[in-house]
C-alpha cells in the first residue's frame, strides 16, 4: 500500500517591509497538504474533517479556482496548459489553510503539480485579496539542490499599501519533512518587501487536528483580523496608500524559474 501524501504542516508566516518605514509581522499558522486524489478519502477516514460540508476542519472546493465547485483537477491542468506546461494526469497537491468552523480565508494556496513519475513539473500561487478577487501565478517548477526559484510580474492587487509597478521572486522548498514558501517583493528602488511561511510535517490525525484547534484556536478568523489590524498600523505610519485598480484582464499571470537559484530561501526567524 502506498503512503498517502496528504499531510500537515505546523510552523509560522513572516512579513517584513523594508520601506518607507520598517514593519513586520509574525504568527503562528498550520496548513494541510492535501493530494487531490486522497481528499475523499480522508473525509471518509477523519471525524473532524470534511470536504464540502461543515466540519470542525474542511476542504471546500468552491474556495479555490474559479470558486463555482468544479473539478479543481482540470482548472490546474488548464492553468498549466496555458502556460505551455502539459500534464500527464500526475498527482496535484494543494497546500491551504482548510475552512475551520466553517469559516475560511487564504491569502495564498500554493499547488505542487507533479508529473507521474513524481518530478515537480511547476508551482500554481492562487492570490487572494481582502476585496473577494483572486489571481493565479504559474511557473515551472525545476528543482535545483532542494530548492525552487521563480519570478513574475506582479499583475494583482493584495494590499493597498503596495502598487502594481513591482517584481516577484518566489523561492520554494517543496514538500518534505519541512515546507517553506517564501517570496521577495521589489520595486525599482529595491527590495520592499519579503513574506515567507515555513512549516514541519505532521501526520493528519484526529488526535492532532484536535491539538490544533487548542494550539491554533480560530486560525483563519484570526488570519483575517490580523490583515486589518496591521493596515491601521501601516495607516498610522503614513505608508502610502495606493487607491484599488481594476482586476488584471486575465485571471493568471505567467512566471519564469530562476535556474539555477539566484537566491537562498529567506528563512523565518526563530523565536
């Protein structure tokens, strides 16, 4: 019997802004890995999750994509093909925070889209915004030493105290025994502003997505309430404010890898 994929990551996101005035932020945050092909099965499997019902945890499909609850297997796979990279049917997995007490919200989903024979064919980042929009980023996916880097344009608009005129760099230690996501915002001063979220591996038990619910109580509630804590904080430190632009006129934007890495992953802070 094969080991199922599906997993959890236990760990934090970090914000740092470099300019006009430094600002950063720190939280404790789980996620689920969850294979595409195993989801039912856990839902079977677990008492505290679900997919597309109410639970304590669940996975509802009609949060991702293209939000109408369709297949979400051939919205990646178009999405790929899109941008030039074919799928041959391997596995796709889903890292996100799940829906808890019914309640949801991710600023960022990433998809590990693998070929058959496992390799990492490419990197799906699905933006959300406060403001009920979302984007997708693609971009291959080549590992070199470990590691993922890509780059893109930034064609969305997430946060009204950055503009639109910025550059992307994503570098990505794929699913392991760790995790680790991390993106470098800049514009053409430099370096604005870098977000990563860095998490270790856990088994999808009830026994720990009960421990969770104490450790992490009202995670995504709390995701939510910290966004616009620290906009009153950037407010009062007189951050420009940009005013919200029209949505992009296509629903993905396509990157690039950066190969071999020009960069070492940007790695969470301890403590």
């Amino acid at each position: 019997m094969i080991a199922p994929a599906s997993t959890l990551y236990v760990g934090r996101v970090w914000h740092r802004r470099t300019r006009p005035r430094a600002h950063a932020l720190a939280y404790r945050v789980f996620w689920m890995l969850l294979d595409l092909d195993e989801i039912d099965a856990l839902s079977g499997r677990l008492r505290w999750f679900s997919r597309n019902r109410f639970n304590l945890y669940a996975f509802r499909d009609g949060d991702f994509g293209d939000r109408t609850g369709s297949p979400l297997r051939p919205q990646i796979e178009a999405i790929l093909a899109g941008a030039g990279l074919e799928p041959d049917g391997g596995p796709i997995r889903v890292l996100t925070m799940p829906r808890i007490l019914g309640y949801a919200f991710n600023p960022l989903t990433t998809w590990f889209c693998h070929r058959r024979d496992g390799e990492l064919l490419a990197i799906v980042y699905e933006v959300h915004n406060t403001f009920g929009e979302t984007h997708s980023y693609v971009a291959a996916a080549p590992v070199v030493g470990g590691q993922v880097a890509q780059e893109a344009a930034k064609s969305f608009h997430v946060s009204p105290f950055m503009g639109l005129d910025m550059h992307y760099k994503f570098h990505v230690v794929p699913p392991g025994p760790r995790v680790s996501v991390a993106i470098e915002g800049s514009d053409d001063a430099g370096l604005l502003i870098t977000a990563t979220m860095s998490g270790q591996r856990r088994e999808i038990s009830d026994a720990t997505l009960l421990s969770l619910i104490a450790t992490h109580p009202l995670l995504t509630l709390k995701v939510t309430f910290a966004i616009h804590w620290h906009a009153i904080r950037l407010l009062a430190k007189r951050i420009p404010f940009f005013a919200h632009p029209a949505p992009p006129a296509h629903s993905v934007t396509q990157g690039r890898p950066l190969d071999p890495p020009d960069a070492e992953i940007v790695s969470t802070p301890r403590g």
